[in-house]
C-alpha cells in the first residue's frame, strides 16, 4: 500500500460521526393548562463538563424547539428543564401576568424541580409547568 494511502487512512478513517446523538425535541409549554409565549427555556444537562445545553424561546402559542447553538437538538440523558423571561438579563419583564411570574420564580436556574431524561425524538412534548 502506497504511503500516501496510509497516511488518508490514518488522516480519515475516523471521521465518521463522533459523540452522543442528538434528539430532536418540539413541543409545547404550558400552565394551568394555557400555553405560555416568550418563556426563555433551558435544558440543562446534569453533566455540564460533557454536554452543552440546549435552549428555545416559545413563540406565542407557547410552542418552541430545542437547540443547540444554531444545531436542532438536545444531547441525550438527564436535564434539568429552567424557565425563565427573556428580558430579565436586561433588568426588564416580558410579561406583568402573574402566572408567568410564577413560572419564572418555581422553574429558574437555581429553583427548578422539573427533571427530563432525553432518550429519543419528541415532536409534541407537552411541558406543564404548573
């Protein structure tokens, strides 16, 4: 075998798809039965030293995907599912409505109880946030 063709070999031979899956998940948020517009939302895997988090904003029928960057999906295994405004960052609220408020305050990065396993693709995840 001529050197050259090792050296592809070497070079190329490994690079196939490398790393964990990503699942494609879509869905709906809600509370108390009524879909939530403009809610921040992040998932956040359990091993932040391995998996980036995957984050969306609902649109105004609360329906959102998951992202990662400018990539659809979320990596597989446990998160931690955060809800949070949009504008908070900027001192501002998107909503007065105190059932978003609620939301933000039961389901923020330090509070959230919401635990998902990511084991597959999802197009019509409901998420109640009651």
């Amino acid at each position: 075998m001529p050197a050259l063709a090792i050296v592809v070999i070497i070079l190329f031979g490994g690079c196939g798809k490398s790393g964990p899956e990503l699942y494609r998940i879509r869905g709906v948020v809600t509370h108390q039965g009524k879909p939530v517009p403009k809610l921040y939302l992040v998932f956040r895997p359990d091993d932040l030293t391995k998996y980036a988090e995957a984050v969306a904003v609902s649109d105004a029928n609360g329906r959102f995907e998951m992202m990662i960057g400018s990539t659809v999906g979320v990596f597989p295994g446990p998160h931690t599912v955060i809800a949070e405004d949009p504008l908070a960052v900027q001192g501002a609220k998107t909503s007065d409505d105190p059932a978003y408020s609620a939301v933000c305050k039961k389901y923020s990065a330090d509070a959230s109880p919401l635990k998902l396993t990511i084991d597959k693709n999802e197009s019509n995840l409901e998420l109640k946030l009651d």
